[in-house]
C-alpha cells in the first residue's frame, strides 16, 4: 500500500495485502442512518483486516428530477459525515459539485470526490487540489481509461499528488452502463491506486419515472470481477433497506449482506495478489 493510503489508514489495523472499502448509504437522510452504517460496516471491515472510508453524500446535486431529495442542508450533511469519522476513527468522503464548495467541505471530510460527470471541470479539480486533501476523481461513463490522464495532470499542476481514480462504467445507449476492466490497469497506468465504484456501474440511468434504475444482483459479480483484474479498491453503497431509501435505492446494497460478499472479496484477493 502506498504512502497516502498509509497516511490515510493510520488510525486502522488492517491486512497489509487487502483491498480499501469506502462504502456508505448514498446521502446523509438522518443521524441515526449514517451511525447505524457506520457501526455495522467499521466491524466488519476491522474483523476482515479491510481499511475502510465512510462515504455519504452531503448533498446530491445531480438528481434526475428536481422532486428527488437533495439532503438536509450543506453543514448538516457535512456535520453529520465528520460526525461519523470522529466517532469510529474512520476517514471520510463526500462529492463536491462546484469548486466554490472545496474548500468548505475539506474542512470535514478527509477525501474530496469528484462526481463521473464534472471530472473534466478545471475549475472544480483545480480547487479540490488546493484543499492538499485526497481528491477521488470518478472516471466519466463517457471517458476512457487513458483518458483520465488529464484529470491527474490537472491535479498534480495545482499541486497536489495525493490522487485516485474510480471507474464506474461507460454508457452504452440511452439507459444502460457496462464496465471495461481494461480500465482498472489502464488508470493504475497514470500512477494512482483504482477504485471500482461497484454499485454506481449498476445504475440504468434516464429512466421516464425520473428515478434511476438498477440492478443490483449483480453488485457481486461485477466486485469480484474488479478484485481478479487487481482494483485496489470497491466503493460500494450500502443501506439497511434501500427499498426506502432516499437516493439510489435501485442499485445500493442491503447492509444485511455486505459481510458475506466482503468475506468472499478477502478470500479472492488472497488468491490473486
């Protein structure tokens, strides 16, 4: 594992050869939600020997319809996501939509996200850089994997070093995505560890209800896919019932079954590292 991951994980005990998880629910809907997420997925991970980031959005920016719930309030959502991290010790991550948000939202949150659809706004990646925090680029659904090269050198022009790449799949048609994991060697080429955004390349997106679709009986195959082609990392979203959930209920993963996909994902990496 690299210096920054190391810097990163250094409150954790963890398997020195394991993957990282940053994992989640979606979007910050209550305390109760995130804490109960976090508690459940930070034992987990520590009895795996797996490095954990807590992900939960602070406020989405980029729903379909403007009828869907964008969060409780900027320093709500924010509050609530340090909240965690200071609570389990876990590092925390969020996505910024405009570059007027970086530098507020590096005062919470450990990694700065940059959403598939902006990872070309210079603006925004230049002023995530600035913050000196982690910036996570998500590799646009319309983008190569070489491609993304431009996002790591406007990264490393303003400064900064500490970068990760995410694939999350590439459109194919108007209401689908597939996932080519010649993308995972292709980014770790530009010198930054990969992460696979497993429950996001799910996604069935431009659906006429307005809501996203998914499918996510597939979040296995398409992680264990990712840990054989050598991702250094999984994003996953997690929820106790993502059937109520505030934000891409269709393609997260029910928390109840996360430990045992994890425990499958440890195994498969012992055997292909």
């Amino acid at each position: 594992m690299e210096p920054m991951l190391k810097n990163l994980f250094a409150n954790q005990s963890y398997n020195e050869k394991s993957f990282f998880l940053i994992a989640g629910p979606c979007v910050v809907e209550s305390e109760e939600l995130v804490m109960e997420v976090a508690d459940k997925v930070s034992t987990i991970c520590k009895n795996l020997g797996i490095p954990y980031v807590f992900k939960a959005s602070y406020r989405k920016a980029n729903r379909t319809s403007a009828s869907s719930f964008t969060g409780l309030g900027d320093e709500t959502g924010l509050a609530l996501v340090k909240k965690v991290g200071d609570t389990y010790k876990l590092p925390t991550t969020s996505d910024i939509h405009a570059h007027e948000e970086a530098a507020e939202a590096a005062k919470y949150i450990d990694i700065l996200q940059i959403p598939a659809f902006l990872c070309r706004q210079t603006d925004l990646l230049v002023a995530a850089a600035e913050t000196g925090k982690i910036v996570n680029v998500k590799k646009g659904q319309f983008l190569s994997g070489p491609s993304m090269k431009f996002a790591v050198e406007k990264i490393k022009n303003a400064g900064n070093n500490n970068i990760i790449l995410t694939e999350r799949g590439t459109t194919f048609g108007y209401q689908d995505l597939v996932v080519d994991y010649r993308n995972i060697p292709w980014m770790q080429a530009h010198q930054t560890p990969v992460v696979m955004d497993v429950t996001h390349a799910l996604q069935q997106p431009n659906q006429t209800s307005g809501i996203t679709g998914g499918n996510p009986q597939l979040i296995g195959t398409i992680a264990k896919a990712a840990i054989a082609t050598g991702a250094d990392g999984l994003f996953i979203e997690t929820h106790p019932n993502p059937a109520v959930a505030l934000s891409d209920g269709a393609n997260m993963l029910k928390l109840d079954l996360l430990e045992g996909l994890l425990e499958k994902l440890v195994k498969l990496r012992a055997a292909v590292v």
